[in-house]
C-alpha cells in the first residue's frame, strides 16, 4: 500500500495545513497557507470561512507543485479547533464571521449561565461552561445581534463546513458535536434542553456520524476548483486536537499529550469521563476511549506576539538563540502568558499577561526565556489538576509547532519532571491524513494506523535545572494570584472606555 497517497487537511487559527502520505505512513508532501484572524474588540477573535476555501484552494495548487498528481488522493479528510463554528441562513449564506474557540466575549453570559445553571450544563454536556464553547457565544449572539441570531438556520463547526464545499454533505462527528456544548453526552445525540438555551432548534445542526465514516465524494465542481478527482471519497474527521493526540502516539491510558501551537493543551486517554468542572471531556478516536484536557489560552501565539512586538528584526530563530543565553530560572524574571484570558486552571477571561520582577539586570535573553518558561508553567498548572484527579503520567508526546526549538523541547522536561517523546510526525494534519486512510480501508482501524507513528526524540528531565523550576513555579503561582484583582479591575476600565 506505500504507493497510496492520502490527504489531512488542519485549519488552525493561524494558518491552513496539509499533509500527504503513502499507505505505508511516510510523509510525500506538506504545504501551510495562512489564514487571517480578525480582532475587532478586545477579547474578540474571527475567522472569515470563505478565507478557508480560498486557502484550500491555494494548499492543494502548492501541493501540486511539490509534484503530488491530486487525481492519485485515494481519500482526503478534514480537521480543525473545536468550538469554532459557521453560521448559514435558509439559503446557506455565511450570516457572519465564524466566532473562534479562544474567543472571550462572551464572559458575562457565562458568569449568568454558570450561576443559573451551570450544574445542569454540566450533567448534560458533560463540561464546564466557559468562553471557549459555542453554546455561550450563541447566547452572546441572541443578546447582542439578535437580527442575525434570528436567521440562523444551518450551524456547523469549522471542518464540517470545510469538508462540506467539497463533498456537500452534512455531518459532523462526536467529537465536535461536544465541542459546540450542545450534544447529550448521556445519549451522544443532540440536546434539546441545551439548544433551548442557546435558542436554536435542534433541526438547525449536522447529522453526527463516526469520525472515520465517508460522508460523500468529491463533487464535479469543487474538483474544477481545487484539481481533486471527482469522486474522491471524503472522510469526516475530527477535532484537531483529538486527531493531533492520536498521529502523536496517545493511543492507550498512562501516556499523555502535550501541544505547543497556537493554544497549549495537556491531554490523557481514559477508558471513560469522569465529568468535573476542572476538566474537559471528548470522544477519542480511539473507540471506547475519551480524552481528558486541560489547555491554556495563549501559547505559540504569545511567541508571535512577542516576536512581533519586539524582536520582529531577529524573528523565531533568533529569539531562541537569545534565550539560549539566560540561565534557567531567567534571573528571577517571570512571564504569565495571559494575552487573551486564561482557560485550565483558573477559567478566567479577565486574566492579564505580565512581565513580573523586570531588573536592570535583564534583557532580551531573559524575556525570550521568560516566556518559554512562563508557557511551561501553565502547562504544567494544567498538569497539577489532572494529577490531583489521579489522571497524571510520567511520559508525554510533545507535539505543536513550537516543538521546534530544542531549548522549548528540554524546558518543558525540566518544568513539568515530565519524560518527553517527539514523534517523527504529530501535527493534526497528518492525523487527519491517517483518518482518511482508516474510513477508506487502507487502514484497518486505529489500532493498525497507530503502527506507522514513530518516535524521534526522548528527553528527561535535568534534576539539577528542575529544582531552579520547582522554585519559579510556586512564585508564578503567587504572582499570578496578587495580580487577579489588578487583571481584573484593568479589564473593568478597557471595557468602560470602549
């Protein structure tokens, strides 16, 4: 089967990704497009939908170029961040921009909701309300656009509304159906009571199919758009991150997973969900299985932030060859990486970034440091929560784009005392490709797919560096906790004066 050629396709706040590989699971071609998120108010975070197809289109023409014949794909599928969803009226045009899975506006209706209701929320969809989830934003939407919240008559999440330009079917798997906090996860079917919140019937949803199921075929106009064969068939796909932890190896209990992308995230694999209000809960790709996850809001795109507020100049590279140059520990120099409010632990949308303890004695080296070290905090925060649960590991596949600097890589080992495997492939895109290969038969499930995943790196932790850590976390702990009603208070005026 090495000369099958099968196509993920992951859409990411920051960009479009796709990964072409052989039945074998070797990697034949990648290409990346970006894609624009738009922040019109503080807190806010979209994404034009048609943007995506334009840079579908865009993708596929790259990978032409890399010399892949695209009538050769036996089988594409389709993954991207849960929550972020697409709204259509009767005749299927975009009523507005997708609201995104890290958006924050709709903090006030979650702190009604929560007090309101927020057990039954719980019981019923098996997670905590927050920003993050797309029931609230709904509410946010009924409140404050009530003309366009009047109109909806088609939502699907983001990879289904993708995959649905190039198959047109309509249907969505477990996974996602959870991530728009409106599915039963008692009975894995949509809840009338949680969309009776949101205000929407439930016939304005997708079917909910298996994440390995073929939803149709590549239709005869979106081949004459992206040059696939007519006819190729489709396979539904999944979460990002679920596909994400499964290409990185998180295929049984007691091995966890960590991601470094535009959030960071700490997930394990259990054989069924214990709901609480302190972890999110999904399907797992893995059958019989769900995932336990914990994720902070701002990661890689603190490190863009930062490398775009100040060391535009030197660029990624660049910063790391400087952080190279601080001592662990940053000489006391702390960085909460709150840019955008805070999920896991704290589910706070009021929390602010900040620089804590800034010396004479520092300089560019410690605050590139700094926030690596600050990022590997809060995941390890994430990581004290599952452990206090008893859902703690000793291994961890570490995956994301931020996996790319050597120096990131060891602190994580160092902060977390976690012992780190990188897999040779792990981002979302290459899971999507193995998808696509299981619900087509090239696989015979996920256990066969599995066999292909590989690992390139394993690293330990440093004794001597992780006691310098264990020290810098209790004071990021503190920090962080003197500084909340500050965070607080300063969001309360940015929101007076707009």
């Amino acid at each position: 089967m090495s000369d099958v050629l099968l196509l993920g396709v992951d859409l990411g706040a920051g960009s479009l990704k796709s990964t072409v590989i052989a039945g074998d699971g070797k990697v034949t071609a990648t290409a990346s497009v970006p894609v624009e998120t738009l922040t019109p108010k503080p807190g806010f975070s979209e994404q034009d939908p048609e943007g995506w197809w334009l840079a579908l289109v865009e993708l596929l023409r790259k990978i032409r170029q890399a010399g892949i014949d695209l009538r050769s794909i036996v089988a594409v599928s389709v993954t991207a961040g849960a929550h972020t969803h697409v709204l259509e009226d009767e005749k299927g045009r975009l009523l507005r921009p997708a609201i995104m899975w890290n958006d924050q506006r709709s903090g006030p209706q979650v702190g009604r909701e929560r007090a309101a209701r927020g057990a039954r929320v719980l019981e019923l969809s098996g997670n905590r309300i927050s920003p993050t989830w797309t029931l609230p934003q709904l509410v946010w939407l009924r409140e404050e656009e009530p003309e366009i919240h009047a109109r909806i008559r088609h939502l699907r999440p983001a990879k289904d509304w993708l995959r649905r330009r190039l198959d047109g079917s309509d249907a969505t798997d477990l996974t996602d159906a959870w991530g728009l906090m409106l599915a039963d996860a008692q009975s894995d079917d949509w809840s009338a009571e949680l969309c009776a919140i949101a205000g929407l019937d439930t016939r304005v949803l997708p079917e909910i199919v298996g994440s390995t199921a073929t939803t149709g075929t590549v239709t005869a106009a979106s081949a004459a758009e992206t040059g696939l064969r007519e006819g190729t068939p489709i396979v539904c796909g999944t979460s990002d991150t679920n596909a994400e932890t499964y290409a990185a190896g998180m295929t049984r209990p007691g091995i966890g997973a960590l991601k470094l992308a535009t959030a960071g995230t700490v997930s394990t694999l259990t054989a069924a969900p214990v709901f609480s209000d302190d972890v999110i809960h999904y399907p797992h790709l893995v059958p019989g299985h769900h995932y336990a996850i914990l994720g902070t809001n701002s990661c890689a795109s603190a490190h863009r932030w930062l490398r775009d507020s100040l060391f535009a100049t030197i660029g990624f590279d660049g910063m790391d060859e400087k952080a190279r140059e601080a001592p662990a520990g940053s000489a006391g120099l702390l960085f909460h990486p709150y840019l955008n409010g805070e999920r896991s632990p704290y589910w706070d949308p009021d929390l602010r970034a900040s620089f804590v303890g800034l010396g004479f004695q520092h300089g560019a080296p410690h605050i590139c440091r700094a926030l690596y070290e600050g990022i590997a905090y809060t995941l390890r925060d994430c990581l004290s929560v599952l452990r206090a649960r008893g859902m703690g590991f000793d291994t961890a596949r570490l995956v994301g784009g931020g996996t790319r600097s050597a120096l990131w890589r060891q602190i994580i080992a160092d902060v977390t005392g976690l012992t780190i495997e990188v897999p040779a492939q792990g981002d979302a895109s290459y899971g999507a490709a193995l998808i696509a290969g299981i619900g087509v038969g090239v696989f015979a499930d996920t256990t066969d797919a599995a066999r292909v995943i590989r690992v390139a790196e394993t690293l330990t932790p440093t004794a001597s560096v992780a006691r310098i850590y264990d020290a810098g976390f209790a004071r990021f702990r503190a920090a962080k906790e003197a500084l909340t009603p500050v965070n607080h208070e300063t969001v309360r005026a940015i929101r007076e004066a707009i």
